[in-house]
C-alpha cells in the first residue's frame, strides 16, 4: 500500500483533533457539571430528564397550593374559635333572661348585649382571606355573605352553594372554605333532634318543655303540630294532632289524628304528647286556635337560622311582660326554642371547625409525603443529569495521555523522509 504524504499528514492531524474534540467536550461537562450537554449526548436520559424535572415542578405547585389552603383554612379556624365564644355567650344570656325576677329593663339590658352579639356574628361571617376573597360565599369571592336585606330588615345569604377547592397533591382536591349557609342556616346532617315552637297568635298560656326523641321509631324525621280547640257544648280544650313529611318523595299529604268530625283528644296539662318516637310535655292554659309546633332539624322547612333565631329573640326581649301572664309563657316558648336552635348552631359550628382541622391535619401529611417526593425527585436528576466527577476527572487524564500519544505519533511521521541517509 501505498502512502502519500498528504495523508500521512491529514490522517495526523485528524487523530489530534479528534483527541483534542474529545477532551474539549470532557472540560465542558466538568465545567457544567453535566453528564449530557445537549439531548444528542444521550437521547433516552434526556427524555427521561424532562419527565422527571415536569413531575419535580408539579409537586412545587401542589406544595404552593397547599401553603394557601393552609393559610386559608387556619383563618377559617380562627373565625369558627370567635363564632364558638360569641355563641357560647349568647347561650348564657339566653338562661339569664329566664330569671323570672328580672324586669323590663333587665331584659332589654341582655337585648342589648345580643344586638352587639348579633352584629359581631355578623362581622366574623363576612370574614375574609388574605386576598380580600370572602371566605363563607362559596363561588362568589368578591359578594359578600351575609347583608340586610332593606325590604325586610332581615340578615340573608347572598353567596352560592359551591365550594372553592385547590388542587392540593396529584389525585386530591381540598375545600380550603366552607358554605356560609352550612354553618350559620342549618342543623348538623347528621343531628336527629327536634325543636317546639309556639305560634306568635298564641293567646294562652301554654309553654312545652324538652322534646323527647325514642331512637328507631318510624315517625322520626317528621314534623308535627298541636292544634287546640274548645269543645263546642263543654267549652274544654282538646288537641289534634298534624303530622307531615314536606320532604317525602313522593309527596304525602299531612295526616290529622283525632280527624274530624270525631272529638279532639282533652287536654291534661303536664301529659307528655306522643307523636309516635317523638314527644312533648305541655303544661300551662292553652287557648282555642293556639298552635304548638315540634319540627325535626333535618326537614326543609325547619328554621334554624342563626340571625333569624337572635332577631326574634331580641324582638321579644324588647317588649314589655310585667303583669301580663300570656307574655311571660310566649317569652319562656320563646327562649326554649332559642336555646334549643342555638344550641344546635352551636354543635353545627363545632362539626365544621373539626372538619377544618382534619383537613389542616391532612395538608401536615401530604406535605410530608411532598416533602418525601422531592427529595427522591431531585435524586433521580441528579442520577440522570449530574456528572460524577471523579470519573470525568479520570477520563479527562486519559484524554490528555491520549492526545500526547496523537501528538508524538504525528511527530514521528513528520520526521520520516524518502531522502533520509540514516
């Protein structure tokens, strides 16, 4: 074979850059600390690099989101702690205004401290998050909850039945609020109580006491109502009894026991009335048309809202009852019913704080959990994209031993020539 000059030099020059490229491309992966500098490098570790930089972002996000759920739902805690206290103090005054010795003035002394009990309320439900967004209106952030209405001076919920929740790891969506209108206008789902109230056209002086509950009965879950009448020929008083279901699918029609035209069933006052599981003591004088009704927390139709309890309870604080015996009963209906919802309110706000705090609790493990994952995240990224150094270290020697054997290899040719005597 033969060699031509030009390739002997071209075919040495081309081993030393060759040589050279390689320890170039050694110094930049040392100096970027690097195993690949572009995806050509190492196709299949690039790809998987990017996989898992996507995933490591991800989980940046969730542990972000989850900082503001955090902060949100801590808020909320703080609100339901206040509402808690300003119930708990609503409740005593509501036993104090029982005191048979207190007088007009006394009473209206505690109307007084619920009105600024009731516009405390008012405020903690109008509570908003660190981004001016009204925590208890659901959807709509920026209305605000809870606001007279002018047409009856009432206190109604404006916002929405929709939760705002915040994707807060891969597979779990968190409420980071609650509905103002679950804490503050309804019963707990789960309570099975009942509430009495006497009608506002009562003329007697009939009160009731605590409603009794027998578990399992069938009637449990319906509304009933004690209507009083006077027997046309002896003038005594007697009762029948209305039971309904509005919530019944499909509806039924409300069932009077006695039905006329038999005759009511005769009044003894401090007999416990039976609704069948569910029953009521009656005592005082009640007159014909007077009207007591036993409702359960869980149908539609019931009233349990907070502001609407405290209003008709200051209402009737304010109007005078010395000497006037119809009063006094309508007052005591009045605090009996009072206490009863609020005391339920009560147990409706501590169900929701427990809620929040078990998903704070929640947010503490997936954060860990996050936590976990992005230690091994930054692991397998660093197994993929770092560069051992020692073995870049290594090889970057072997380079340069390799491109001064290149170099002496392509002195010793140079060196060669046909017209070399020696």
């Amino acid at each position: 074979m033969r060699l031509s000059t030009s390739m002997m030099y071209a075919n040495g020059l081309k081993g030393i850059l060759s040589q050279e490229s390689d320890m170039n491309r050694l110094v930049e992966q040392i100096g970027t600390g690097k195993k690949f500098l572009s995806p050509a490098d190492d196709p299949l570790s690039a790809s998987l690099s990017i996989n898992v930089a996507q995933t490591q972002s991800m989980n940046s996000t969730y542990a972000m989101n989850r900082g503001t759920a955090s902060t949100n739902l801590s808020q909320e805690n703080n609100v339901l702690e206040s509402i808690t206290t300003a119930l708990q103090d609503i409740r005593t005054r509501i036993v104090q205004a029982g005191n048979g010795t207190f007088s007009d003035s006394d009473r209206q002394a505690l109307s007084t401290a619920l009105k600024s009990a009731r516009e405390a309320l008012l405020g903690l439900a109008n509570s908003t998050d660190g981004n001016g967004q009204y925590l208890f209106s659901g959807y709509q952030g920026n209305t605000i909850p809870y606001a007279v209405n002018p047409a009856n001076g009432k206190i109604e919920y404006n916002g929405d039945t929709g939760q705002r929740v915040v994707q807060v790891d891969q597979s779990r969506q968190m409420s980071t609020s609650d509905i103002g209108s679950d804490i503050f206008n309804r019963a707990n789902p789960g309570s099975t109580g009942y509430v009495a109230s006497a009608a506002a056209s009562n003329q007697g002086t009939a009160q009731f006491g605590t409603v009794s509950v027998t578990p399992g009965s069938a009637n449990i879950g319906k509304n009933f109502s004690v209507e009083f009448e006077a027997d046309p020929v002896s003038g005594a008083i007697g009762y029948r009894i209305t039971t309904s279901d509005p919530d019944a699918d499909p509806p039924v029609a409300p069932v009077t026991v006695p039905s006329p035209p038999d005759p009511a069933t005769a009044y003894q006052a401090g007999e416990a009335i039976d609704f069948g599981g569910v029953s009521v003591t009656i005592t005082g004088a009640p007159k014909a048309g007077d009207r007591i009704d036993v409702e359960s927390f869980q149908q539609s139709g019931t009233d349990v809202d907070l502001f609407s309890t405290l209003d008709n309870l200051i209402e009737t604080l304010d109007s005078p009852i010395a000497g006037d015996e119809v009063a006094l009963a309508r007052l005591n209906n009045v605090l009996a019913t009072a206490n009863k919802k609020l005391s339920t309110n009560y147990d409706n706000v501590l169900t929701v704080a427990a809620s929040v705090g078990a998903r704070m609790n929640e947010l503490e493990a997936l954060d860990a959990t996050g936590t976990q994952k992005g230690l091994s995240y930054s692991k397998s990224l660093s197994d993929l994209e770092d560069l051992d150094y020692y073995s870049g270290a290594s090889q970057l020697a072997l380079r340069q031993v390799a491109l001064q054997a290149a170099s002496a290899a392509f002195m010793t040719i140079q060196g060669s020539s046909l017209f070399s005597r020696k």
